[in-house]
C-alpha cells in the first residue's frame, strides 16, 4: 500500500467534478462492506486505485487531477455484523477514516476511472478497478457489479472476430443451436480412444468435439498427434455426412506455450481453440484470435472462484462482459444457468452481456453447459431468448442406453420437435 499522505484538502481530487467529461471515463460499481465511513472508503479506493498518494517531500506539486480515479456516488443500502474477511489496520492515509464500532456498512459505490490510466488494455482496465481494493484490511467484502464505457470507448476495442454470424457461417450451421461435446473422460484416454469417441459423437448429428479443459499436452495424447487425428476425424465424418463438423483445441498451458500450441493448431486446421481468460489473462483471448484468425471459446476455468460468491469477487454478468469486450467469440455461461438454481434477473444480464448493442463490438454466442439434455431444449431456448447459443454436453450423451452415437442424435431429434 502506498498511501501514506493523505491531506485534507487533496480530497477534492478524489470526487466528481462536473467540468469533467464523461465520455473520458469509465464507471464501476461497487457493493462493498467497511467499517470505515463508506464515503471515507470510497474515497480511499479512488486513491488507492489511482495516484495512492498526491504530494512528495522536496517535490513540486504534481499535475494529477486527469489521472485521479473520481468518486461519483455512495449510496449506504444498511449494515451487517456478519464478518467475512478478517480486520487489520495499517499505518497509511486510507487507513485513517471514522472506524465504526462493530458490525459494517454495506454501500453501492459508483467510481470514475480515466482511460488515460489504461488505454485500451484489458489487463491494465482490470488492475485499475480492482488490484488493491481487496486487500484493504478495513474492507468486509467487496464485489464489482459492472463497468460501464461510453460508445466512444467501445469503439476503440476490437472485440470478437468473429462473433455470432461468423461462427455460423464459419461452421454452416443456420436458425439452431450449435451441438458439441467435451472430450470425457478428460484424460487417460489414448489419441485412437478420443478418435473412435469423437467420431461416434459427429457421425450421431452433433455439429462439433471440443478439447477438455484438461485434456493437455502429454506423453499419452501428444498434442500435434491429437489435433492431426481430431481433424482427420472431423473431415472423415464430413465427407460421410455432407454436413459441416468442427473440433475446438484446448490450448490452456504456460504462456510461450500457449502461443506455440496455437501456431501448430493453425497449421493443423483446427477450427477453433479453447483458452481460459481467468487462468491465462484476460487479454488471452483478443491475442490469439489476432495471431491466428480463428474463433476462440473461453472457458470458465477458475472464473467461479471470481464470482460465485453473492458479495464477494465480480458479478458474472461483468465477466462475461469483459471477456466479450476482450475477444471471445464464444462465452461460457454459469453452471447453474436454466436450471431451478439461477434467477430469472441474473440469467437476463448475463444474457444482455452477450447479445447487447455495444457500435462495432460483436456479440458473443452464449455457451450453456453442466447436465443439459435434450428435453430441456425448449427451456433452453426460452431462458437464452435466441437459437443463438451452443450446447456443450456430454453426460446426456454417454448415458444413452442406445450408445453415445444414438445420444447425440437425441438432440438434434429433440430439436426437430420444437424448431
């Protein structure tokens, strides 16, 4: 923490001024809990979060004020005495607000940043509005509900390369929802055993086979050997069919290797590649489509662990919006999305955070995964609003008592039923 000078008269660089302009900005929002004043914590947020501190010793004033995060709102929605984080208290200047006795304030913050702070890079947007605020030892819990950029902003991200339209003209697929099935079991299997599998599963109706997010590199399934014969699958069953199959590569691994898998992914012909922003950054998915010009789906690897708790982390609705913004062209809804353990209100804004107007920013198409089957294909459709979306499925599939060929010909039947 570097916030050790704090003086009073600094504050008004911490709070909205009306001569600014907007469209400079961005704004996040805040729940957050605090024994502090939950004005006083988020005045220190917008400090912490941007310049930590104003004056130095020895040094002339600094010219601050376009840089500084600004403060827009504190709403105080009650209290609580339930702890979530343990308390401490360090020796700086956002430590020194009005502590209160017990319990905490719960509040909505609203905060501007400067784009001028991060420019047009995810990771760096990221570390401004959240690197430090979850170490503040005075803060219970804390969770970014959303961010909101102005048009003028949206316009100078990239966003998906492909997005909804060119995944189905890409993969030839009109007026339904896209089939596919994850390698299970995810890993022991042998390159003949994932082959023999795969093509069961194409020849049964399903559009696409995916890689599993632990389906890696190794000596059992070397990764060029797999995605050779993956290909040679998908075309095999191509030429059987006269319909248009495709097989996503799992490319989740350290960094240079990342990049390296994805070059001999390209030269194989994959079609589309697996990464997992929560594990890789969440740029990763805006480099490889750049790099190789083919659409990526990103997994929801770790994401949970951001956003599964009510108060604590990110809202989910925000990182599917980040992870479009960011690039994919295919993003994974939560776990629990059309089942009887999601609210109508959440499964609405993640669904907006895929499909929502944002100028040149393409939709995302939504990937609904986690026990479906095909007589849930109906609610499927009802809770999406769309055909726009993917069904990523493979217990249904393997429990067929006809075989795994005779599962994935249930969904597309199931679907011939309801279209």
């Amino acid at each position: 923490m570097g916030t050790e000078i704090v003086a009073i008269e600094d504050k008004s660089l911490f709070i909205w001024q009306d001569s600014l302009k907007p469209e400079d900005y961005l704004i996040a929002t805040y729940y957050v809990e605090t024994c502090l004043d939950a004005e006083f914590t988020a005045v220190a947020i917008a400090m912490e979060q941007s310049a930590t501190t104003t004056k130095l010793p020895g040094f002339k004033s600094f010219n601050l004020s376009p840089f500084t995060a600004r403060v827009i709102s504190v709403e105080i929605t009650g209290e609580t005495k339930d702890t979530f984080l343990p308390f401490y208290r360090l020796k700086t200047g956002v430590y020194q607000g009005n502590y209160k006795k017990s319990g905490y304030f719960s509040a909505i913050i609203k905060i501007a940043f400067p784009f001028a702070n991060f420019g047009k890079s995810i990771t760096n947007l990221w570390n401004s509005v959240g690197g430090e605020v979850y170490r503040m030892g005075f803060i219970n819990t804390a969770k970014i509900l959303d961010l909101d950029f102005p048009d003028l902003y949206l316009q100078a991200l990239k966003g998906p390369l492909f997005g909804i339209k060119g995944i189905r003209d890409k993969f030839k697929i009109e007026n339904r929802p896209l089939f596919i099935r994850s390698t299970r079991p995810a890993v022991g299997l042998t390159i003949e055993e994932m082959a023999k599998i795969n093509y069961s599963v194409l020849k049964g109706g399903f559009d696409g086979v995916k890689d599993d997010e632990l389906t890696v590199d190794n000596s059992l399934a070397p990764f060029l050997k797999r995605i050779n014969k993956m290909v040679e699958i998908v075309k095999r069953v191509e030429d059987e069919t006269g319909e248009k199959k495709f097989y996503l590569a799992n490319i989740i691994d350290e960094p240079l290797k990342t990049f390296k898998l994805a070059e001999l992914a390209v030269k194989a012909e994959v079609d589309g590649l697996l990464v997992a922003p929560a594990l890789q950054g969440l740029g990763i998915a805006q480099d490889i489509a750049s790099m190789t010009g083919v659409p990526v789906l990103s997994h929801s690897s770790w994401s949970d662990l951001l956003t599964r708790h009510p108060k604590f982390g990110i809202s989910e609705p925000l990182l599917i919006k980040i992870q479009r913004i960011a690039g994919a062209d295919m993003v994974m809804l939560p776990g629990n999305f059309a089942t009887a353990f999601s609210g109508q209100e959440s499964e609405e804004e993640c669904i907006s955070a895929c499909f929502s107007n944002w100028g040149k920013i393409l939709p995302s198409l939504p990937v609904l995964a986690g026990g479906k089957n095909p007589e849930e294909l109906k609610n499927y459709l009802q809770k999406v609003g769309s055909k726009d979306f993917m069904l990523i499925v493979a217990t249904a599939v393997d429990h067929h008592p006809a075989g795994i060929e005779a599962g994935a010909r249930a969904f597309r039947e199931a679907w011939e039923l309801i279209k």
